[in-house]
C-alpha cells in the first residue's frame, strides 16, 4: 500500500503558489548569479587570450549549452517530474527507484558525449564556419571541456531529484560552490600561477571539468547518507525496464527543444561568423549572457516543477496550470528587465571582456535588437519546465520548431541579399518574440490530466 505523503508534500500541494514559488525559487536566482559570475570570470579570462579565443569560444558555446539543456533541463525536468509526480501520489519506493535508474542514464549520455566530441569536434566547428585560429582554439578547449560530461550528466541529475522534493537550497549551494572552485581553476590553470604554467583554452576548459567533478562527489554523498527526503540506494538496485521507459519516454520528448534552440543558435552562429571574427566574437559575448539568462528563467521554471508535479500527482490540475502560469510571468518580469536595460546600456556587460571597438560593437547591436525580447522568451523558457512537469511538452516542440523554421528560412533570405551582421540580430529578436507569443498560446490551449494511477516500483 502506498505511503501517505509526508507533510513537506502536503505543504507544497496547499501553499500559496506565489510565495511557494519565490521560497523554492530564491535559492536557485542565487545559484544562478555565482554560475553567472563564474561565467563572466571565464569569458575575460578567454578574451586575455585574444579575439580568436572569444570567436572560439562562439563556437563552442552551442554545444556546451546543448549538454546543460539536455542534462539539466529535458532529462533533468523529466526527472524531477517523475520523482514529483509519485512522491505527490505518496510513492516513496517508486520515486527512489526512479533515481537509480536516472543516475544510470546520466552516465551513459555522459560517457557518449564524450565519445561524440573527442571524435567529431573539429568536423562540427568547421561545419559552424570555424577556420584557422579560431576553429583551434575552439577545439583545444572542446578536447578537455568534454572529458568532464559525465560530472555535468550526473550533477544536473543529483539536482533535479533534490528539486523534485522542494529541497532548493542544498543543490544550490552545490552550484555556488562549483562556480567558485571553477573561477579559482580556470584561473589558475588557464592563465598561469606561480610553477603552474599558462595551458590557455584547455586550461580554462580543466577548471569546469574538475570543478563539476567535485560538485558530484558531494552531491552523490549526500543523497546516498539519507540526509534527503529520498536516498539513492545503488546497493541491491534492480534494472527495471518500465521506470528507465518512463524517464526516457518524457526526456527524449523534452530533449527536442533543446536540440531546436541549438539548431538556431548554431544557424545564427554560422550567419555572423560569415561577417568576419569581430562579429562573432561580438555575438559569442551577447550569445554568453542568453545562456546565463537561460538558467534564471529556470530558476522559476525549475520552482514550478514539484509545485506541478506534485499537485498533479493528488489531481490538482487548476492547481498546476496556476503554478505554470505564475512561474512564466516571474521569468518574463527577470528576463525582461534585464533585456530592456541591456537594449539601452550594453556596456555594463559587454565592457568586462574585450576593449577591441569591433567587437564591442558588434555585441551591442546585438542587444539593442534582442534585449527588448528577453521577456516573451524568458517566458516561453519557464513555460517549457512546466510543462515537461505536466508532461505535456508536445506544445513547447511546436513552439521551437517554429523559431527554427524562422530562422532558417530568414537566414537563406539574408544570405542571399548579403545582409549586414545588424540584420541577423534583427532575425534574433524576432525568433525569440515568435518563441515566447507561440508557448504561451499553446499551454493556454493544451489541457492538462493527472495522470493514471502510477505504478509501484
């Protein structure tokens, strides 16, 4: 007979949703601005190197927000969906059993990523329009960058279960402290310190390697101790077809947004690239901050994933669609705010990494077109957390398919009449208001069901 949830869960399921949602989703904003300032850290340590590190990093960028999406995002919403969803149903078995078997995926997707970049990282820069310099660089950070996938794999995976339970503070303070750590290595690594030579790129690539390493170790232990709501219990673990079915059957559906928001990143990146270094290096340090703005719209779409699931588990639908809806209207108001101040002062953050006046102008052209959108996309962005929660991601697909069929069909139209950088800006601003207008209509008009009875594990 299943468990009777715990009065943690039952807090979640009758709480007010605003204040729910600000508690669970303080400590991640804060996560997030340590991974931001690690962020910033690591791109002016990369333009010290010089203008064809920053184009470099352009074009590794893509790729490496690709891993955090699938690993933190799709398959780690997924996870914490499914492990929401059964603690909300008072499954406690099933929901421990569900981290097992996501554990055992996060090592398989980390192993074959790596495999995948060590072989094909120089055919998929070149293929982004890397050549000379910047394509070595691009690569020389890639080749240690991607040894570590399995610690970013499992680390985005020990969190989402802790955010499946409402516990946001510990993965977040796991996170802060991985930004620090990565800071300090990438540093000393990238740069040089005292008998600790100058390794460039693949210095600063090792600091992140070894600094999601660690954050794993710790978060592992901590789950394993039983300090958690749910323990992950390795020993005496049995394979179970159906919950591996379950995690994949909702993470690969939610890994297609994902792979449409790099597809038109990567067009994008292939469109300016073709207007010289500068200019990509100039959008490599716009695209930077779209990737950190990314996780702070998450930050309220991961709030709202145990607040969904879990109502959705007990069969609380209004619940959940009111949880959706607030979370998305907190991303839009965070996202939108920074946009529309960047759109005006691009200098606050294009100033930290480059003094080249090429490239400075480049990068704030590049938010006078796209800041003012930020906020139909950071909605768009909370939109798809929740609704992987919900399991009701198909909506969210049509959503990014659409921003990529935009930017592609006006990409061939811009090379075909030999557009300036300023007009593939323009086609950015533009692929992100149709994005966020197009999730928002579809969740308005996708119902949502709590699920059948879930089975135990």
């Amino acid at each position: 007979m299943a468990a009777a949830p715990t009065p943690s869960a039952n807090l979640l399921l009758t709480a007010p949703v605003l204040p729910s949602l600000c508690r669970l989703a303080v400590p991640n904003i804060v996560a997030m601005v340590g991974s931001a300032m690690a962020a910033i850290a690591e791109t002016a340590y990369v333009g010290q190197i010089g203008v064809a590190a920053l184009a470099g990093m352009a074009l590794v960028f893509p790729l490496l927000m690709l891993q955090q999406m699938f690993s933190g995002g799709a398959m780690g919403g997924g996870t914490a969906s499914l492990v929401s969803r059964a603690l909300g149903a008072g499954q406690t078995a099933r929901a421990e059993a569900l981290v097992v078997h996501a554990v055992g995926i996060a090592v398989v997707a980390g192993l074959a990523t790596t495999v995948l970049m060590l072989t094909l990282s120089d055919t998929v820069f070149g293929l982004l329009g890397g050549r000379g310099e910047p394509l070595a660089q691009a690569v020389a950070y890639a080749h240690i960058a991607f040894l570590g996938s399995t610690g970013v794999w499992l680390l985005n995976t020990l969190s989402a279960v802790l955010r499946a339970t409402g516990n946001m503070l510990v993965p977040s303070a796991i996170l802060i402290a991985v930004g620090l750590v990565q800071v300090a290595l990438a540093g000393v690594f990238g740069l040089g310190a005292g008998p600790i030579p100058r390794l460039g790129m693949q210095g600063i690539a090792l600091g992140q390697v070894l600094a999601y390493a660690g954050g794993t170790v710790v978060l592992g232990w901590y789950l394993h101790s039983g300090k958690a709501r749910i323990r992950l219990r390795l020993r005496g673990a049995t394979w179970q077809p159906a919950l591996a079915r379950d995690l994949l059957q909702l993470g690969l559906k939610a890994c297609a947004s994902p792979v449409q928001t790099i597809g038109t990143m990567m067009i994008l990146t292939w469109l300016v690239a073709r207007s010289g270094p500068q200019a990509l290096a100039g959008y490599g340090i716009g695209m930077r901050l779209e990737f950190l703005l990314v996780p702070l719209a998450f930050s309220f779409g991961a709030a709202s994933v145990p607040l969904i699931g879990m109502a959705i588990g007990a069969g609380q639908v209004a619940r959940a669609r009111r949880v959706g809806w607030t979370a998305a209207a907190m991303a839009g108001l965070l996202l939108g705010t920074a946009g529309l101040v960047l759109a005006v002062v691009p200098g606050l953050w294009t100033d930290h990494f480059t003094k080249d006046p090429a490239v400075l102008a480049a990068a704030d052209t590049y938010f006078h077109w796209a800041g003012p959108f930020y906020a139909l996309y950071g909605a768009g962005l909370s939109l798809y957390s929740s609704a992987i929660a919900a399991n009701r991601v198909g909506g969210q697909v049509l959503a990014g398919t659409l921003r990529l069929l935009l930017v592609a069909a006006g990409g061939a139209a811009l090379v075909a009449a030999q557009a300036p950088a300023w007009a593939i800006f323009a086609l950015v601003a533009v692929g992100m208001a149709a994005y966020g207008t197009a999730s928002i209509l579809l969740v308005r008009y996708t119902p949502w069901e709590a699920p059948r009875r879930l089975a135990l594990a």
